[in-house]
C-alpha cells in the first residue's frame, strides 16, 4: 500500500528533454505516495531548472518568483541543474527546500520532512504511467543516460549534470515495455550526451546501437527516436541499423553550433567542419530521406562578419531540415563569460534572424519532398476534425484521416498512436 498523505503539488519544469524526464519521475514518485497533481490550488510548488546559458538561469529565476508570487502560501521546491551549480547561493534562492540533481530516495525523504510527514519508505515501487495525452504526453520522453565530459566553453552542464552515467540496458528496456503496454507507441531516448550510452562498459550496458536493437524486438512498440546525437558518435553501425529498421526514426539531431573552424576550435568542439560534412554525406548516401536537424550558436566570443559567413554558407550547403538558433548567451561560470570581443546583442538578433529565414527555407524544401508520399505519423492532437502528428521526419502533419484509418484517428484514444497518412501541401504541413 502507498503511504497515503493529502499533499497537492504542481511541477514546472525547465530545460532539456533529460529535465522533462527527471520531473515526469518525480510525478509518478509523488503519486505513489499519496500527493494529488493540483495546479490551481497547490500546496508545494517544484520548479525543475535549468543552468545551461545565463538566459535559462534568468528564466529559471522567473520561474521561482512566479510561483512565489502567485501561490504566497504554498511551499516552494528549487531543484535542477541552477541549484546544483550554483551551491553557494543556495540561501539567496528562498525556497523551502533546495535540491540538485538525481539521488531521488533520498529527495522524497526530504519531501515527506518539508510536508511534515514521516517518510515514503513504503511507497509504490511498481511503474505506473498514465496513457498518451494531447498536448504534449503523446511520444514518452526516456532518459537512458545523464552526465557530459566535453566541457564546451559556453556550457556549465558538465557542473550541472557530473560524469557521465548510463541506465542499466533490462531497467530501459522494463521501462519501455511498460510504457507500450500504455499505448505510447514512439520512444524517444534522451541524455545529456546521448550517443556516448553504455561508455562506462560495467555488465549492466552496452552500446547505443546494441541498446536499439533490444529495443526495436519489443512487440508493442511503434518507432523510437533518438534526440540528438552528438557528429563524432555517428557511425556506420549505427546509420545500418536506422536504415534496416521501420522501428527506428529517419532522424538525427545534430548540433553544429558553428559552420567556422575557428570557432569551434573556440568553444571546444570536438570536430572540423569538414569531419562534419563527410559525416553527414555519408549518413544521406546510405539513407537519402534522412532529416537532419541541427542546434546553431550566433555571436560567440570573437564571431566577425567573416566567420558568421562561413557558417551561414556551411549551412546553406549542407542543407539541414530544421534548425535552432541560439544567440550566444553569457553564463559568468563558463570560460566563454571572460574571453575577448564580446558581440554586441544587437548583432547577435541580426545574425540570428539571418539564421532562421534561411533554415525556414530550408524546412520548406524539404517537406515539399514528401508530398503525395505515406507517412508514419504519430498522433498529438485530435478535434475530430482535424488531426496533427509528427512524421518520422520531424516535421508536423495536419491531416483528416481517410477510411482506412478514420476509426482509430478520430477518436480520443488516436493520441499517441501511430497512423499512416499520405502527405499534401494543401493539408498545410509544417
């Protein structure tokens, strides 16, 4: 039996898909316990942070005195990765309780103290998950991997998120059972540095491309995808292994940050952009429709007009399927925060909307080459009118289901299934 307490809570979270993760964990921990999800009227308050750029701890910060503000009597839990970097200013955050990252046996303890309960020894410990729902539970999000080495110079994660560290390979694959037995019909794996899964090698890992092909003999479920990969983790194994496999999503997100080899070198990224485009051809070679996606930093330290050329025309020639843009964003803690020739922001917006008019260009073309093609779309939204889903390629479909589909797609239970839908322009893919 649960240890029952008549606690209501409400999480915001922060931040990457790993942050998603750690909260929707925490979600299920506290209902085991007894806490009842209430965001109206909660009792406690979990803001879930994110560190990774000064403009995410600004955020993150807001995000605080929001829920300070709006709910005055309600007790307050800070935890995430700006608690866990920024240590001594824990007492200057003035929340009830103040946690970092991982550890959540002994968090809950912490809980049940702030909640004047005794403990949560006897909670739950079997795997409960909800079925899909609109508006963002339709593909479950799994954290296989946590921690990062790389020390990029603009980024304070490997503070944040420690070493590297892998989720045993039957845990995973227990918990993606269960999550098909749930009617989540896409998987899609998420770390900090998630191509380097399984790199500690104890008995209880393997490699990511051994991990996906356990994965993909799992009856019930769809497809799963990965969320980005890092270039030099790419290799033919794995590109084989996307391309035999209907379970596994024509996709990789790839960051390149910058198209300038003198700015990679800057922020300590570990390739030239030659290796990547040899890497990237290589991955088209073997799977032609593969989308590409891309993370893009404008106006870093040192970034002249020169340089910003080389990126806009490095991405122009490789052609990404969609791309974020980031204007450099200063984090004191990080070796970026203190080098010279510092970009004015006004540059930054400049350069960044440049970015984002070519990759929305970009995005248009290579839809386009879809239309009149089947798609495997998975369900997000359904009004029983119109439906929308994302494509394995990444990219949204807004379709009215055909007959052959029509009573599985226009039902509520639709959410978080996967439907086969021929693609029109017409039908306003975005």
């Amino acid at each position: 039996m649960a240890y029952m307490i008549a606690v209501k809570f409400s999480i915001k979270t922060l931040g990457c898909k790993v942050n998603q993760y750690d909260s929707l964990v925490l979600e299920r921990e506290l209902a085991s316990a007894g806490f009842v999800c209430d965001n109206k009227k909660p009792d406690v308050i979990f803001v879930n942070t994110c560190a990774v750029t000064g403009k995410a701890i600004t955020k993150s910060r807001k995000a605080l005195n929001s829920a300070r503000n709006n709910f005055p009597n309600a007790k307050i839990v800070l935890m995430g990765c700006w608690p866990q970097t920024y240590e001594d200013d824990i007492g200057d955050m003035k929340a009830d309780l103040v946690w970092g990252v991982g550890h959540f046996d002994a968090f809950m303890n912490e809980i049940a103290k702030l909640c004047s309960k005794n403990s949560f020894h006897k909670r739950i410990k079997r795997l409960e998950l909800k079925p899909p729902e609109s508006g963002g539970r339709s593909r479950y999000f799994l954290k296989i991997q946590d921690g990062c080495e790389q020390f990029c110079t603009y980024c304070n994660i490997p503070f944040a998120r420690g070493k590297l560290k892998s989720r045993g390979k039957e845990e995973i694959l227990n918990e993606i059972k269960a999550v098909a037995e749930a009617g989540y019909e896409e998987i899609v794996l998420c770390g900090i540095h998630l191509g380097l899964y399984g790199k500690e090698k104890d008995s209880r890992t393997c490699d990511l491309t051994e991990l996906l092909k356990e994965i993909i003999k799992i009856k019930k479920l769809g497809r799963v995808r990965l969320s980005s990969i890092e270039v030099n983790d790419i290799n033919g194994k794995l590109l084989k292994l996307i391309k035999n496999s209907h379970k596994i999503c024509s996709h990789l997100h790839v960051p390149l940050q910058s198209g300038c080899n003198k700015i990679l070198y800057a922020m300590n990224r570990p390739y030239s952009t030659d290796l990547f485009e040899a890497i990237i051809e290589r991955s088209r070679k073997l799977i032609p429709d593969i989308a590409i996606t891309t993370d893009v930093i404008v106006g870093f330290p040192g970034e002249s007009d020169a340089n910003f050329d080389e990126t806009y025309d490095f991405i122009r020639r490789i052609g990404f399927s969609k791309i974020h843009v980031f204007p450099f964003s200063v984090h004191e803690r990080t070796p970026a925060a203190t080098m010279g020739n510092q970009i004015p922001e006004k540059i930054k917006k400049i350069r960044a909307g440049s970015i984002r008019k070519l990759g929305a260009r970009m995005r248009k073309k290579y839809i386009r080459s879809f239309n009149g093609r089947r798609l495997k779309v998975v369900v997000e939204k359904n009004d029983n009118e119109i439906a929308t889903g994302k494509a394995q390629y990444y990219f949204d479909v807004q379709f009215a289901p055909d007959k052959i589909i029509a009573k599985k797609a226009m039902s509520k239970k639709s959410i978080g299934r996967i439907v086969s839908v021929k693609a029109a322009i017409s039908r306003r893919l975005k």
